[in-house]
C-alpha cells in the first residue's frame, strides 16, 4: 500500500517562491524593490537530506525511515562473520524497509539543508528551496484567516496584500525590526531586502511587548511540584503575550498567518491515516505518520488558543481520537497502537498528544482529557518503560546514545510525562515520576554528548535537526514546567555552539551534507536556534534563523523567538570557522554571507567512525558552491534498503560496497583503487585564515589580501607514512577562486591515485584535457520539495584547470556517474543496490604512481563571474603546501 505523502505545510513570507525578478541581477544580493515585492510561497526542503526521487508524488511505500539506522556501537563484525552484531545493527537488520521508487538522484537534492520536511503540495514554502513559478497554482494557502491572497499559477510574490501590510505595521507598532527578506532562491536562502533594514550587530536590544503577561507562578524546580497547565514548552502568560506581540513585531504576524493556513487546510482533509511505509512484515512503522499528526496538532491547537474558534478545538480532538484508535478509522496493527518497535514512532506521537493535552488542558472536557491522557500513558509510557527496562531500549546505552535517536525517544517520553503528571489516578502519575527520572538521567549522559565540544553534530549535518529539535522540546518542557533545565544545559557547557555548527555547515548551495540525511522531517526545523538563542542571550543565532523558511510554520517560534532580538546576524561574523573536534573536524570558508552568487567551501577531513554508521568513507571530501549553485556536491544518503547498509564500519563491511559511501563515490583521491583505511585514519590538519568578518553590509566583498587555508595530512587514511598524502585548499584572489592542491610524496606502496569530484554540471573538456567548462543553466530537485528543473536564469559557467603536472588530464564518468572498483554487494527485489546516479558527472584526474618522485596536483576553481578581471584570469603562484601562508598567493 503506498503511503501518500502528507499535505504540505503553507509556509507565507519565508517559504519563498523563486520569482523570475529575482533571476535578474542573482549575483548582486537581490536589492530589487524591497517589500513592495512582496514575498514568495514557495517550498521547501533540501538537497542534503534525501533520495525520494518520489517525493512530491507520494511516498510509494517508501522512504528512508530511522528505525533503518544500525547505529555504531564498539565495532561489531559484519555479516557473515559469526559474531554478535551490536543491539543498533540488529535493529537495522531487523526492521527492513520498502524501497524508495527510482528515479533522478542527484546529489544536489541533498545537499540543502535540511528541513526538510515539507514540500508543498501547494503554494506551500518551505525550509530551503523554492517551487518554479509555474508549479504556484493551487489550493494550499487558500482560506488563510489573516487575509493574505493565495497564489495563481504564475504568480510571484505570495505574501502581499493585507498580510505584507500587517507585517510592516506591526514593526511600526513595535520599534524593532522590519521583515529582512523579501523571497528565497532556488536553494531557499533568502533574499535579503537592502532598504528599511537595521544592519547594526545582532543583539537583544530591542522593544519587549509584554504588558499582557502576567505570570503569577513561582517556579518550585520540582519535578513532582509542576506549573499549572499549560507547562510544557509554554505557558499561560505566554499565551496571553502573543497577540500583543503579534501586533508589535513583523516576524511574529507573518508566522502567525501561515499557521492559520496550514490549520485551515488541514482541517478540511481527513485525519491521517495510518499507514506502514513498507508490507506490515518488514515496515519501517510510521514516523512519517507520527510527525504529519504532530505538524497538524500544533497548528490546531495554536489556531484554537489563539482564534478561540471551536472548530480548531473539535478537528484536533478528531485527530487525536483516531491517532488513539477510538474510531472507525483502523489505527495500528499487531496489537500495537504507536509501533513500538520502532520506538521513534512512539516518541513523536506521544510528544504531539501531550503539546494537545497540556496546551488546551483548560478547554477539554473530563472525557476528553482522560482519552488523550490514557492514549500517552497506556501508547507511549508504558511501552517507554519497557525500553529503559529491557534490551529493547537499545538506544538508551552509552554506545548508541549520542544521536538523534537517544535525543528524540527520551525527549518525547519526558514531554508526555510531564504533561500528565499529577493528572489522573496515582498509578498514572507513579508511571509519569519514573519516565521523568529515567529520561531524564538518560538524556543527561547521552543525548547531551551529541554535539561535540566544538558544536558540530555527532551524526550529520542533516541528522542534527532531529537530535537538536528534539532536545530542545524536551529543554523548553522542563523549564517551562518546573523553573529549571533541571541540569540538562549543564551536562554539556558546549551545546550551544550547534547553532554556530548549523549556520557554518550552510552554504549558498544548501548543507554541506556529507554522510546520510535521514528519513522527512515533517514536524522537525531548525527553530531551535531562537530557543537556544533566547537562553544564551546570543541574538545571532535567533536573527539568523527567523529568514528562514522553515521558521514561518512552526507554532514552537512564536513562543521560542524573542522579539527584542534586533540587527544583522552577519554582522561581525567571521567568514571562516575551523571546527576542529578530532571526532568530526571540517572547516567552512565564503566570500559572504549575504551574497546568493558567494563563493563557498565546505571541507571534511576526521575520522571516518564513530558517527552512528551514518558517515562515508571521505576524508578530504569538499563541497563548492558559486554563482548561486553548487559544482562539487555530495549524494547525501544511499538505498537505507540495501543489504549490508548499516552492518558495521570495519573496513569490509557491506556498507563500504556502495559507491555513495565509499571513497570513489567523494570529493577525495583514491589510492590504488581502493577505500580509504577506517582503522587508521586520523588526518592532522592545520587552518589559517585573516579572520574577517563580514560588516553589516549586504554587498560586502572580502579584500584581495582576506586569505584562508586548510591542509591536511590524509596518509593515515592511505596507510602511508606521514606526510605521503597532503591536501591544501584555500580561497585566492579576494576569495573569487578556489585552489585544490595534492601533494603525493614517493611511496613504494602507492601505484595508482586518481583525483574524483561529482558534479552537476555539464562537462566539457577541452581538447589538451587541461581545462574542464562546467555549465549549468538550471537545477533539478533542488530540494524535497521541488521536482523537476528551475532555471537559475541564464547559463552558469564553472572553469576548472590542471595547473600541475604537466601530463595530467581531465576525463569524466557518467553521467551517470558510476563506481571505479569493487562490485556491488547483490539486493534482491525490491531493494537496489547502488542508485542511477542519473545526470551526475565524475571529473577524475589520474596520476601514475609508479613515477619517481614526489607529484604535485594543482586544480584551480574560476567561477565565469559577469565580469573577469585581469587577477581572475591570472594563473595563481605555485607554493609547495609547507610554504603556504596568508601571504603565500598575495
């Protein structure tokens, strides 16, 4: 049976639709007539995160889902080897999914960020990408209650009229910041408007509204002695604050109206059914089911609280009832309501109930509320007792627990005990005091290791919003309802600087999305910034995150953006940012922040374990990104279906066989045709950079003499000696270049290197094999929620050149682009084993490494800007990587 794709949230002003307007002048920081544009509806999601080539169609029985995930833990055998497999690799032998249809899988649909998650059906925006102007026309933003016009086939702007008015008088009402966008380009990174904007550095600074609060509660820090309802994640005073707040801040009115769409529609189609993604023999269960029904549960109560209108109040009590199993709509199989099993599953429905529960407490009648507490005790506690009781909980121990899963099954079972505790009879709240405990004390030693000291994210850079989301659910619960974060903050000082991870890990062409991307993140967004921002007291990271699409849809930014933040997040940002935790290091370095044609690098060069079985065997892997694309890119996820997937990370692991996640399938060199070393590798990098930041200046361009470097030393990796096998990257010529240098030192062991990057582009190379023309005019699948091709308005050309040696050429695979050794490990029906990786072109470079001598190989990155100087065309000094400094190049 396939499962139908749920109906796409309305996302308003920061859903963005790519407007041709837009296209004209893309490289110069879209400053065409602020605000009286009016803001796009377009859509959302991420090259970075999937590989439902289905996706807008309706997940045909499909689609990656978590439970797939064989999390790493202390390196078990792989198949066939006769040993124990640890509890997280038998889960994913265990639970199989179905295959996701074939199709186009780029991996420009990855590499955007995340958010994924919803796509519109309709106008619809979304987290990061946009919908062609001739996919607008349809229903989905219809019926708004606020008063914006729905968008008609070809139109641009979606958020004008009454709705753009309000928003612009609301920040007159306020004093603080007007809208700083006016739309998003194909990849969803806004447009940032150049007039009525406060470009001052971010800071909370602003006016507060908060003459409606009245909060006459003091805080207990108990976790037996709880706020009133509602309590969790927000309370009374905070309910009563928002139509003032509305009223007095631009963001807050344009969010406020796309969640009243999103409720309108969703009240007008049937409740969610529930369906398995794959046969119920081997189904992955239903997280998609469980965030579709959490995305409408917060829109319907928000619409409720808000409008007081009853039949909000009455279409989510229809929800929940047949997400509980009262109806005559069949809801569950097995005997099981909430697929514990899959206890991902169980943990998002049961998160959705208690926001329901807690939220409108107040306005459920007695039976009311007895159904939905029984639904979160007798479906989701319980079962949650059981995982903290048994093996079943696998993801509760040390070994798997510093990952989305740990994050996101004990912050839902922790939100639906504290939304319940102390209600109902006393055997309730004795299972509610010990699923707060057990969470609790489990999230603390777990879930809290999953940012590195560094801040980057122990999984992926798509992996994160699940673990981070999650985990901010949980911590706003706990301070909302006792007064205190209850030391979950404390377990880890360094947490916060994921926001700093999160915005580094952005480029102009979306995520630098090495690794997996996980299952659709229909209930998950990066709002978590604004949560973390408001406790930090860092402004930055909440001005970053409110231009972002998937900020408009959500009902938890109403309560965790403040509105007092004020100015630019860019300004005073540094362009580069070295995160060098061993565990997971990688550098990120742009020519700006602000531009949507800024030259980008992503670059990753750790270990390649210990990442939940989520990572790839790319040490040295890079992304670039300019002239509003991305040219290198990475494929995100494989086939979650395929045998082996997520066996083990031993060097002869089945995972290894598949060309996504083995060495020939990045941006890196492979050595005698083989994968990279997983034992050994530990590269020892170094990074220098001028340190500029950008100003607050929307065409702000770095100086000729603004230089940043990174080097690796990746012989580990190779099994070499130190030193054999380096790599350098760095930004030339007032970062409008980029330098790829090799350097491969004499090894007797080394007989052939050969140089790999996947591209989008069309190649064309020219007759001497020295120079390859990378083209692209349009995008495919930019993200989740666009499919089919956007133009990027006109034709963009990427020159790529071989400086050294003098013998080496350009050839190119594909597309599709395909493995150059080893063979597939063999799937039968309906599993796949390597994807088509249809109109993805492998660039290769190879070297003789039976040659005396050490050899050089240096690639040079020109972006075609409009107009090429004298330095653009020049060909760069040639510096061995042991001289490299800030002034090597000048």
């Amino acid at each position: 049976m396939s499962y139908q794709r749920p109906q796409d949230p309305y996302i308003h002003s920061n859903a963005s639709q790519y407007d041709e307007r837009y296209q004209q002048g893309y490289s110069q920081s879209y400053q065409q007539q602020p605000y009286q544009q009016g803001y796009s509806g377009g859509n959302a999601s991420a090259a970075g995160y999937r590989d439902y080539p289905d996706h807008a169609s309706g997940y045909q029985g499909s689609a990656y889902k978590e439970s797939q995930e064989g999390l790493y833990a202390n390196q078990g055998a792989g198949y066939g080897q006769g040993q124990q497999r640890n509890a997280a690799t038998q889960a994913a032998a265990t639970y199989s999914y179905a295959k996701p249809k074939r199709g186009v899988s780029k991996w420009i649909k990855f590499g955007i960020p995340l958010l994924l998650l919803i796509i519109a059906g309709a106008v619809v925006g979304g987290i990061f990408g946009a919908r062609a102007a001739k996919n607008n026309g349809s229903s989905s933003g219809s019926g708004s209650s606020s008063g914006s016009g729905s968008v008609g086939s070809g139109s641009s702007p979606n958020v004008q009229g009454a709705a753009l008015t309000a928003a612009q008088q609301a920040a007159k009402n306020g004093g603080n910041n007007m809208l700083f966008y006016q739309g998003t380009d194909p990849y969803g990174n806004p447009a940032f408007v150049s007039a009525n904007v406060d470009t001052s550095a971010a800071a909370y600074s602003g006016q507060a509204h908060n003459q409606s609060c009245s909060d006459s509660w003091s805080a207990t820090n108990s976790l037996t002695n709880l706020r009133p309802h509602p309590r969790i994640m927000t309370t009374q005073a905070e309910w009563d604050c928002l139509p003032t707040k509305i009223a007095n801040d631009a963001y807050l009115t344009v969010w406020n109206t796309t969640i009243f769409n999103n409720a309108t529609n969703w009240a007008s189609q049937p409740p969610v059914k529930y369906v398995f993604d794959g046969p119920p023999s081997n189904g992955s269960g239903i997280l998609d089911v469980s965030r579709e029904v959490q995305q409408r549960v917060k829109a319907f109560a928000y619409a409720y609280k808000i409008s007081n209108n009853t039949s909000f109040k009455d279409r989510l009590y229809l929800e929940l009832n047949t997400a509980a199993g009262n109806t005559a709509t069949p809801f569950g199989q097995d005997g099981s309501h909430w697929n514990p099993v899959h206890f991902l599953d169980v943990a998002e429905m049961t998160s959705a109930f208690a926001m329901a529960y807690d939220w409108l407490y107040n306005d459920w009648s007695d039976d009311q509320r007895s159904m939905i507490r029984t639904a979160i005790v007798d479906y989701g506690l319980v079962p949650g007792q059981n995982q903290y009781a048994t093996a079943d909980g696998w993801w509760k121990l040390p070994a798997n627990g510093d990952g989305n899963w740990n994050c996101v099954c004990n912050g839902g079972l922790l939100t639906g005990a504290l939304a319940i505790r102390g209600d109902g009879d006393s055997n309730q709240t004795s299972i509610a005091d010990s699923i707060i405990n057990s969470a609790l004390t489990n999230m603390r030693s777990n879930c809290m290791s999953g940012a590195y000291d560094d801040g980057t994210w122990t999984e992926t850079a798509n992996y994160w919003y699940f673990g981070t989301n999650a985990q901010a659910r949980a911590l706003s619960s706990l301070i909302s309802a006792t007064g205190t974060d209850q030391g979950l903050m404390a377990a880890n000082p360094n947490w916060y600087k994921t926001s700093d991870f999160h915005m580094y890990v952005s480029g102009p062409g979306g995520l630098f999305a090495y690794g997996d991307n996980g299952p659709n993140k229909f209930a998950t967004t990066a709002n978590q910034l604004m949560l973390y921002s408001k406790l930090s007291g860092d402004a930055r990271p909440a001005v970053y995150q409110r231009d972002r699409a998937d900020a408009s849809f959500d009902p938890l930014s109403m309560f965790w953006y403040e509105p007092t933040a004020k100015g630019a997040f860019w300004n005073g940002l540094p362009l580069d940012r070295y995160f060098d935790d061993k565990r997971g290091s990688w550098v990120s370095m742009r020519s700006s922040w602000t531009d949507p044609s800024a030259v980008y690098v992503g670059v990753k060069a750790s270990n390649l374990t210990g990442h939940q079985t989520h990572g790839d065997l790319d040490a040295g892997d890079f992304v670039l990104d300019a002239l509003g694309t991305r040219w290198a890119g990475e494929y995100g996820s494989g086939n979650y279906l395929s045998t082996g997937y997520f066996s083990n990370e031993t060097q002869d692991s089945d995972r290894w066989t598949y060309y996504r996640k083995a060495t020939d399938g990045q941006n890196t060199l492979v050595i005698n045709m083989q994968n990279q070393n997983v034992a050994s590798c530990l590269p020892d990098n170094s990074y220098n950079s001028t340190g500029v930041a950008q100003t607050g200046d929307l065409s702000f361009k770095p100086a000729t003499t603004d230089a940043v470097s990174f080097i690796t030393d990746l012989s580990s990796c190779y099994s070499q000696a130190s030193g054999t096998v380096r790599r350098g990257i760095r930004m030339l010529n007032g970062r409008r270049q980029v330098l790829v240098q090799d350097e491969i030192g004499q090894s007797s062991s080394i007989t052939d290197v050969k140089w790999r990057v996947q591209t989008n582009g069309t190649v064309s190379i020219s007759s001497d094999g020295k120079t390859a023309t990378l083209t692209q005019s349009s995008i495919t699948d930019p993200n989740a929620g666009v499919v089919g091709k956007v133009s990027l308005g006109g034709t963009k050309t990427m020159k790529v050149q071989i400086l050294s040696p003098s013998n080496a050429v350009f050839t190119a695979t594909g597309p599709p682009a395909t493995r150059i050794y080893g063979q597939a490990v063999y799937s039968a029906p309906p599993e796949d084993s390597d994807q088509v990786n249809t109109g993805v072109t492998a660039l290769q470079i190879d070297l003789d490494g039976t040659q005396s001598g050490a050899q050089t190989l240096q690639v040079l990155w020109q972006p075609q800007w409009d107009s090429l100087s004298a330095a653009d065309q020049a060909t760069p000094k040639s510096v061995p990587l042991s001289q490299w400094s800030l002034t090597s190049h000048n």
